[in-house]
C-alpha cells in the first residue's frame, strides 16, 4: 500500500497525570520509521498503511497500559502532508 497521513489525539480518563500515557504512545510513534509531528491538540504522523496501523496499535497499547485512554484517528491516502510541515519553523509562523 501507499504512504498514508493520520492525525490523531490520545485522552488519559481519570488518570491523576496525564503526561505518562501521552509520552509513551509519541515514544512508540518516534520509534517506528514515520514522520512524526505531535502537537498541543493531536499528532500527525505519515509513512507507509502497514507501519502506521502497526505504530497505532502500539501506541494505543502502551498507552493504555497506563490506564483507561480514548484515542481518536483520522487517517487519509489523498491529504497531501507537505515535507515543511515536519520541520521545526524558527521565525515564530505556524
């Protein structure tokens, strides 16, 4: 299959800190061969179908080994990532 984007956001439920789950699901993420871009809200990551869906699934189980998590995902063959985008910007701009 074709390179593929998905954009999504992980929610810790009753947990005391939320910090944990979220840096380990963006760990796993960092450790696969994807591009990666974790934002405030949500995480963009792009790279191959098989090793996206496969990332997910670690993510979300490392996540989850932390306690109760909602993770939504939104994932596209035909949203165009430009390469900028993964690229830390030094003028301020968005």
């Amino acid at each position: 299959m074709s390179e593929i984007a998905a954009q999504l956001s992980l929610y810790p439920l009753g947990q005391d800190h939320l910090g944990p789950a979220i840096r380990q699901a963006v760990a796993v993420l960092e450790s696969h061969a994807l591009r990666v871009q974790p934002n405030e809200m949500s995480t963009v990551i792009v790279g191959e179908a098989t090793e996206v869906f496969e990332a997910l699934r670690e993510a979300f189980t490392g996540a989850a080994a932390h306690g109760p998590v909602v993770l939504t995902v939104t994932i596209s063959n035909a949203c165009p990532v430009p390469s900028s985008s993964f690229e830390q910007r030094t003028d301020g701009s968005e």
